[in-house]
C-alpha cells in the first residue's frame, strides 16, 4: 500500500508546511531497515504460513475432540487481524507513533507465543496465538513495509522483494523448529524457544529499523497531527464498478489460497499414511517452491504487466486444487505441493501491482487499497474455517476427514477469482480506457 501510494504525491499547498526531503536512497540505513523489514516479516507472516503444522498437530494429537473448522479459527483470525491491523498502524505512523507501535507490538506478538506454551484449552489458544499475536503482528506489518517504501525509488523493487522474501523463508524456518522439537522437547519447550527466537528478531529488527531514521527526517515526529491528512474511507470507491471488480476477485481468490497450506500436512498423514515428520516436510517444500514462484512472477509481470500472470496465477492454482483429487500416492502429492506453492505465491504481490489502475485519483491510492485490503480480509478469516466445516461433513472423526470437498471448495474460489480478474481487464479498458497488459 505505501508502495503505490508513495510513487505519486499531490503538490503541497501554498503555505502548507512541506514534507521533509526524501533521504537518500538506499545507504546503510536504507538496507538495515531491508534487513530488519526482513526480520519482522520473517516472524508475522513466517508464524502465519507455519500455521499447518499446528492445525496438524491441534487436531491429530493436542485437541482431537476440537472440531477441524474450530482450530482452523485460529489461524485464520491471526492472519485476519495482521492483514486489517494496517487501518490503524498505518494512520498511527503517519502521527510518529511508530516507536511504540513496534515495543508494542513485538511485545503482544512474543507475550501471546508464551501465553501459548502454557494453553491446554481450545479457548486459550485461541485468545493468545489467534487473538493476542495477531494483533501485535497488525501493528508492525504495514509500518515495517511503508519505511522500506520511503527509503528506496529506483531500487525499491528489489528492497522490497527482500523484505517480503522473509514471510516463506519464515514459514520453512518455524516449521522445521516446531517439528524438530516437538518429540524431544514437547510442545511447551516448543513454542516458548520460538517465542525467545522471536524475541531475538524483534529487538534486532527494532535496533536497524530506528537507526538514524529520526535525523534524516524520515519519521514523523510524534506531534498528535499529521502533516496530511490521510482517508481511510472513501465514500466514492463504493460506486465504482472497477473497485468492486477487483475487490471480489481478490476476495474470492483469498478465499481458496491460504486453505490449502492449513490442511496439506493433515492429508498426508490421513490420506496418504506419512509420519509426522513427513507430513510437515511436504508443507516445507510448498512454502520453499514459494519463494522462487515469487520471484519468477514478479519478474514476468515487469515485463510484459502484472495482470497476465495474476490470471495465469489464479487459473492455475484452481486447477491444481482440483488436480488435488488425484493425488493418491505420496510422488504425487509432493509435486501438487511444490508447483501450488510455487503458482499461489504471486497472488500475493501481484494484485497491488494492478490496483493503481484501478483508482482514478492518485491522491486517494491508499485509501482506496486500504478498503479493498480490509474487505479481502474477510475472505482470509473465513476460508480456512468453511473447508474446515465442509471437511467434517460425513467424517467419522478427524482421522476420516472428507478432504473432496476441501478440494472442490478452492477450486471453486480461485476459478471463480480468475473468472472475475478478466472481467476486471475488460472492465478497466471500457470504464479507465486502458490498453495493453497493464
């Protein structure tokens, strides 16, 4: 969001108080905040992918009397509210607040880990590793990423592309820590040394994102005002047929992509007869194929537009969700992994790259992102939790999940989100006039 909303500024009033000047691009600052951008996303977003192999093990050993759909609450809301958190990080950073919004929220984030190493119940997990973490991450995300935006112009692709490297590399990380610890130090031990190793992150993080930031001028001070005054609501983006095109697209993707991470290590020990260990190494290796899909992507969509591989994207993830049906030998369902891993993973910073062309007025980018953002979470909250429900139905238990319609059901939401991406290029060439690739 700060990405695109950074590029294009109005020009300041007369007599208005003028911005400070952008610091020079990059230096040792500049790639310290990279670094510690690193960090942060590394320990949100990485906690957030690593989600399966607790939903694994929540529902095969810790809680079996839980049903799939409730545990799967979990870790949709702590992505929920990481996602919806930017509504208010965002506005509060704009004030100088972000000194304590990252104390905060790195405190929340490590205090609800270690909340969570003494849980025995549904209910606890829930309010500190749903609840209580996912609200500390919503107060680091959108700040960490908008100071790497304002550090960088020419190379802020690359910066940022380092930056967000950190979510999978997190996601491989923290899954190979919870199962390699889990059967020699049990669960508490477990999740308390990712808390300590969060801690660690946090605080280096901290040090190299605050660095000179206030002597280059490139934080706010802390005045109780802002300089400009930022929307979070326009009222206008509710009539526009493009926003909504977008927004639904997105939503109806959302609602299939981060589902299939959930249940992959529980399939494999259900369906397919793994180990444990095994089970969790499948989803390592669709969170690693990630990594590189991301890039590949990425690169592809600077070349010749984001929204011929948004679609691409979005086609082929579907139809893998579909292929999932068959995936009957262990062979086969390793490759579904690595290649939905590698596909899904440019649904994440391709839509942003499509969205300036959906917003008319450049001034009102952010606040107009922000909303589709905020209602596309929803998507995210809900997924996870419906598969949940629709893989109970006719289930004798956890162990005799009905993994079909889990298979069906995102399917069905990332066709229907592809479906809706073209309608959104036809729709932004007869209401935008735009042309080309875009």
């Amino acid at each position: 969001m700060a990405d695109s909303a950074s590029d294009e500024r109005p020009e300041p009033e007369k007599g208005a108080v003028s911005s400070p000047a952008v610091p020079k691009e990059g230096g040792l600052r500049g790639w310290l905040q990279v670094v510690g951008t690193h960090f942060i996303l590394f320990n949100i977003w990485g906690l957030a992918f690593a989600f399966g192999s607790f939903q694994s093990f929540y529902v095969l050993e810790f809680l079996p009397s839980v049903s799939t759909s409730a545990i799967s609450w979990v870790g949709t809301i702590q992505s929920w509210l990481l996602i919806i958190g930017g509504l208010v990080a965002g506005p509060l950073f704009d004030l100088g607040y972000y000194r304590s919004m990252m104390v905060a929220g790195s405190f929340l984030s490590v205090f609800g880990i270690m909340m969570l190493s003494l849980a025995t119940e549904y209910y606890q997990i829930l309010l500190s590793q749903g609840i209580c973490a996912g609200l500390g991450f919503g107060l680091l995300y959108i700040p960490a990423i908008t100071l790497v935006s304002r550090s960088f112009v020419r190379k802020r692709a690359l910066a940022l592309g380092i930056s967000t490297a950190g979510a999978p590399l997190g996601g491989v990380i923290y899954t190979l820590v919870f199962e390699q610890l889990l059967p020699r130090v049990g669960f508490p031990w477990t999740v308390r040394i990712i808390g300590f190793v969060m801690l660690a992150l946090f605080v280096s993080s901290g040090l190299m994102l605050l660095w000179n930031s206030e002597d280059t001028g490139q934080l706010p001070a802390a005045s109780g005002r802002s300089r400009t005054r930022r929307r979070l609501f326009d009222i206008s983006a509710l009539k526009d047929v493009p926003f909504w095109t977008f927004t639904a697209a997105n939503f109806f993707m959302y609602m299939g992509y981060m589902t299939p991470f959930y249940y992959m290590p529980i399939f494999a020990e259900t369906k397919l007869h793994t180990t444990r260990s095994l089970g969790l190494y499948i989803l390592i290796i669709s969170q690693a194929s990630s990594i590189v899909g991301r890039v590949v992507t990425t690169a592809v969509a600077h070349y010749f537009g984001a929204m011929i591989p948004w679609i691409f994207s979005g086609v082929a993830s579907g139809v893998l969700c579909l292929a999932w049906i068959s995936t009957d030998t262990l062979a086969k369902f390793i490759l579904f992994s690595a290649f939905y891993g590698g596909i899904s993973g440019a649904l994440v910073p391709l839509p942003p790259s499509v969205f300036p062309h959906i917003c008319p007025d450049p001034t009102s980018l952010g606040a107009w992102l922000g909303m589709a953002q905020s209602i596309t979470s929803f998507a995210t909250l809900i997924g996870a939790p419906i598969a949940g429900a629709l893989a109970d139905l006719g289930a004798g238990g956890s162990d005799d999940l009905t993994f079909l319609n889990v298979q069906l059901f995102c399917g069905a939401m990332m066709l229907s989100g592809s479906a809706l991406v073209l309608g959104l290029w036809w729709v932004l060439r007869r209401f935008r006039g735009k042309r080309g690739f875009l």
